[in-house]
C-alpha cells in the first residue's frame, strides 16, 4: 500500500510541477516524467486489481 501511496504523490507532483512550469507558457505539454508517473500509476492500479481478484477467486475454489 505504501508503494501505491508513493506513485500517488510523484504522480501528483510531477502534475504540479508540469502545470506551474507550462501555465507560464500558456500551454500544457505533458512532460516525460508525467508520462511515467502515469506508467507506474496505471500498472500498480492494474496489480492490485489482479491481486484482488485473484483472493476473491481463491476463496470461491477453496470453499
């Protein structure tokens, strides 16, 4: 949970710093650290789903 925690935040962050860097320019561009914060973010999402589903499926076969 703390690893999910922690791409939260640098998602977060890089957001934050993509935004206060481009608002001076006028436009969003999205920054290649934004990209792979999105990455991690996505793909942690995607485990912990698996992971989740997979509990629910071992207590049905278990039972």
């Amino acid at each position: 949970m703390k690893r999910i925690q922690f791409e939260i935040l640098f998602f977060l962050s890089m957001l934050f710093i993509n935004g206060v860097y481009y608002y001076q320019e006028g436009y969003f561009k999205p920054s290649s650290g934004l990209i792979l914060a999105s990455i991690f973010i996505t793909i942690e999402i995607v485990i912990f789903a698996i992971q989740s589903i997979n509990k629910k499926y071992k207590k049905r076969t278990n039972t």
